[in-house]
C-alpha cells in the first residue's frame, strides 16, 4: 500500500482497478477539486500538453465512470474524488483546446 498526497489527500492509487492503474500520472498532476487552480493549470498547459492528456483520459472515461459509480455510495473514497478530479480536469481540457484552436478535441 503506497499511499501519497494528492490535492490534499491521502491516496493510494494501488488501489484503483488494474485498467485505470495507467492514468496515475495523470491524476497526480490534474487531480485538483478547486476551480481556480485548475484554470490556472490548464491555462498554463500548452495545447499539446492539453491535448495528450484529453486523449488519455478521454478513453477511459467509461471505466472511470463505472469506477465512480461503484464507489459513491455514502461516502466517497479520497482514490474516488482524485479520479473524478482527473475527469473534471479533462473536460476543462478539452473546453480550453476548442477555445483555442476553434475545434473540438480530436475533430
């Protein structure tokens, strides 16, 4: 059990199921449940940089959702709110790439 701290929280990214195990790098730098941070991070993110982690994380959207949805019941696991952070995050990064570039991740 190798616990660490993201945006706050006590984590153990170990314990996420095997097919999310490869967004721990993602998670570890956009878990971020405040709103400003997060503008600010993606703000300083080049477009590249927004685009590759739209890409990643986008194609686990459904196993991150099926992960959530078996995971909210009463309290929310800390590896729960990180990954929903991480989601939240990609969707931000997806918004900036079309406010800058005029299109949509991947059209």
């Amino acid at each position: 059990m190798a616990t660490e701290e993201i945006d706050g929280l006590s984590v153990d990214l170990d314990q996420l199921p095997p097919e999310l195990s490869d967004l721990a790098p993602e998670v570890r730098r956009w878990a971020v449940r405040d709103e400003g941070e997060l503008a600010q991070r993606v703000e300083a993110a080049t477009t590249d940089e927004l685009a590759a982690f739209w890409l990643r994380a986008s194609q686990e959207f459904p196993a991150i959702k099926a992960y959530l949805d078996a995971n909210v019941e009463g309290s929310p696991s800390n590896e729960a709110l990180v990954l929903g952070a991480t989601a939240e995050a990609a969707l931000a990064a997806a918004a900036e790439i079309e406010r800058r570039t005029g299109q949509r991740p991947g059209e």
